[in-house]
C-alpha cells in the first residue's frame, strides 16, 4: 500500500445514518487533518455539506464518486490508505468498490453481514489482494467484532493461562438493549431474496463452514440453532440468535485462515439466552417467531409489507439518548482441551446497532491506516487482519470490555 497517500481514511457514504455515526465519532476522537487524515465521501454533494455543516467543520474534505462508476471508486480509492464504508446493501452496492480496493492496493472495510456476497468476494478477489498485499475486511460491526475478537481473546487468555486452547466455544447473548437496524433488516431481506431463487446461495448459507476456503468446508459444527432449547452449559432455555448465521461463518474463517490454530476440531455456536422454568422456554419461542417471519417473508408478499412497515428504514436510526442507553452483554462458555471449564465475556456500552457498531468500524478503519499488523492480505476476518492491534483499540476507545475467567 503507498504510504503517500493523500488521506489515512476515507468514509464512504457519510451522509447515511451509520456513516454519519462513523464520521462523527472521528471527527471527536481525532480531529481532522492532525495525526489522522480523513474526508468523507458519497454521491450528494449536497447531503454530504449538510453533515460536514452540522457535525464536522470545513476541514473535513468532501469527495464525490458514484458506486455504479468504476472509473469514479478507482479514482477516489487511489487517494487514501483505506476506504471505510457503510454503503449497504453491499451485495447491491459494494462490488465494485472491494475491486477498485484490490486493484488499487487500498485497505478496506464494512460492515457486511451478507454471507453469499462475502462468499462471492472471497472466490472473486482473495487470491488477488493476497498478492497485492491487500486487506479486505468485512464484518467489522456488530456483526462481527464481538464473536470474532471474542473468540481470538479467549483463545489468547487460555494458551497464557492454561497453556491449552479452547476446544468448545458457546456464545450466548445475555442481555442487549437497541433494535435491529434498518440496514441490517434490508441485508437480511437481501440475503433471503437471493437465496430463494439460487440453490447455490442457499447452499453457502445453511453450511456452517460456507465463508472457509474451497476444500476446507467441513468440520464438527452443525447448523446454527433454529429452535428453543435447554441449554446444559448456560442452565437456561435458549433460542436463536439472528446474528449466528454470519457470526459464527467468520469465526470458523478465521480459524481456518489462522492455520488451525483453534485447533481443526474447534467448535462454535451462538443462541440468545431466554431465562429457567416455562417462562424462559416461552420467551425462547417468541425468539423464534420473529426470524421465523423474517425469512419466510417473500417480495411483494403482505408479510414483507408488514415487516417493511413496523421496522427502521435504511438512513433512519435511534437518536443519541436512546443509542447511549443501549448496551449489550454476551456470555462466552468455554470448554479447554483437558475437559476444564472457563468463562468468559464481552460487553458493549452502547446499542449494538449503531452507537457500537460505529466506533468498531471506525476503529478498524483507523487500525488498518495507522496500526502495525499481522502479516496478512486477502478478504480477511477482523481478528486475521488486526489482530491485537484491534483488540487493543477497541477496549481503549470502543467501548469494548474482554473478561475471561478461568475457573
């Protein structure tokens, strides 16, 4: 990557809610044009000197590019180290962008929880950003930094404390509080359209190990949990959790990437905790229900209206109270190779759909820019790109908190 690039960042579709987010959390963690050099960018000149009017201040560059022009994405990638974008969907709209990206020897990295389109990125454009020393990091929101920087973390504590690896990893989300957001609800309503109509989508999608490299996509995990459970590890009722479906694919990626060393025996899964007794195992079936809806929810059908209706629209999204009022806690139980037990968890201090997935995207942006790295390109996992660098910044100035106890 050239070094003497005009800028360390630039935010690609700042004038959307998460990209406004991401700005203005730069813009007040960082400044403009200091030790960190960033802009903003999008296709509205208009909609983007309205935030850089209301949140930022006339330091900040505007740069125009169109996501449906190549020659527009090769010419603003090539002035920066590293593109962060929040433009989704990105099976829609991020193609063309992750090409410039390779081509241009640019970092980058999104948001993207959708697996068939990461799938399609990593059969179109690893081996290439591999050889041209690139990095192309998806999932570095919510989706995926807690599972994936999680599981890293624990891996790490169990070789220092215990000098063994962790053999089994359950994650279950204790208590969050934030809703869904509308991007994310169009990615996952993206995601299911595309897989109704092509066999080979669907088949990525249900195989626990879709996102590992060809040849290697087998392993002990079966599909992530459809329905409500007693858990024996956590002594609750469980039931699904709308994220595993991508969050446990790039943990398992990442594994593979790292050479195995979770060891090729590793296992993972994810649920949402629902409480003891009846009350718990009925509240683990409205778990159910609304993913149920979610996916059985087909274009132009009343339900998908319905569905369109109740929840946030791409661009809208919490205001600051109720983002800072938001929180999310997941409980990680470990099993280590001797049979021992320990515990871990990780927490976020604000909603797990906008207010912390914004700081965790800047700050992948921010680590890829200005941060010594593993020594790794291709269309990588957070935890393979960044690594503690990462894990690093994200409990200094993410609002993250990693603990792990062994019992």
């Amino acid at each position: 990557m050239n070094q003497l690039r005009k800028y360390d960042i630039i935010v690609w579709g700042a004038s959307g809610f998460t990209g406004r987010l991401v700005a203005e959390y730069l813009f007040k963690k960082y400044g403009s044009n200091k030790n960190l050099k960033w802009a903003i960018a999008g296709r509205n000149s208009l909609k983007l000197g309205s935030v850089r009017k209301d949140i930022l201040d006339s330091t900040v560059p505007l740069i125009l590019a169109d996501s449906n022009d190549s020659k527009s994405l090769n010419e603003m990638v090539k002035k920066t180290k590293v593109i962060c974008t929040t433009v989704g969907p990105y099976a829609k709209y991020g193609s063309k962008l992750v090409a410039a990206c390779v081509e241009n020897k640019t970092h980058y990295c999104d948001l993207a929880g959708e697996v068939q389109w990461i799938r399609k990125m990593i059969d179109h454009y690893h081996k290439e950003a591999k050889i041209n020393y690139t990095k192309i990091v998806n999932s570095c929101g919510f989706d995926s930094i807690p599972s994936d920087m999680g599981v890293y973390y624990i891996q790490k504590q169990a070789k220092i404390s215990k000098n063994q690896r962790a053999e089994l990893i359950e994650m279950r989300v204790a208590g969050a509080k934030g809703g869904i957001s509308g991007g994310t609800y169009e990615s996952l309503s993206k995601v299911n359209e595309e897989a109704n109509k092509d066999k080979e989508i669907f088949r990525v999608l249900i195989n626990p190990y879709g996102l590992n490299p060809v040849g290697e996509q087998d392993g002990l995990d079966k599909s992530d949990l459809r329905k409500v459970v007693y858990d024996k590890s956590s002594n609750s009722w469980i039931g699904p959790f709308i994220m595993a479906g991508i969050n446990t694919k790039i943990v398992r990626r990442s594994n593979a990437l790292s050479n195995y060393s979770y060891g090729k025996d590793f296992m993972y899964n994810e649920a949402t905790l629902s409480g003891n007794g009846i009350f718990g195992r009925i509240k683990g079936y409205f778990l159910v229900i609304p993913i149920f809806l979610l996916m059985s929810a087909k274009p132009g059908s009343v339900l998908k209206k319905f569905i369109d209706y109740i929840l946030p629209k791409p661009g809208e999204g919490p205001n600051k109270k109720d983002r800072e009022a938001g929180f999310y806690n997941l409980r990680f139980y470990i099993t280590l190779e001797d049979g021992s037990k320990a515990f871990a968890k990780v927490i976020g201090d604000m909603d797990p759909g906008y207010g912390s997935t914004s700081k965790m995207l800047a700050e992948s942006a921010v680590c890829l820019a200005k941060d010594e790295l593993p020594d790794s390109s291709g269309v990588l996992t957070p935890s393979i790109a960044m690594g503690d660098a990462l894990l690093d910044r994200l409990q200094k100035n993410a609002g993250l908190t990693f603990n792990f106890n062994n019992k």
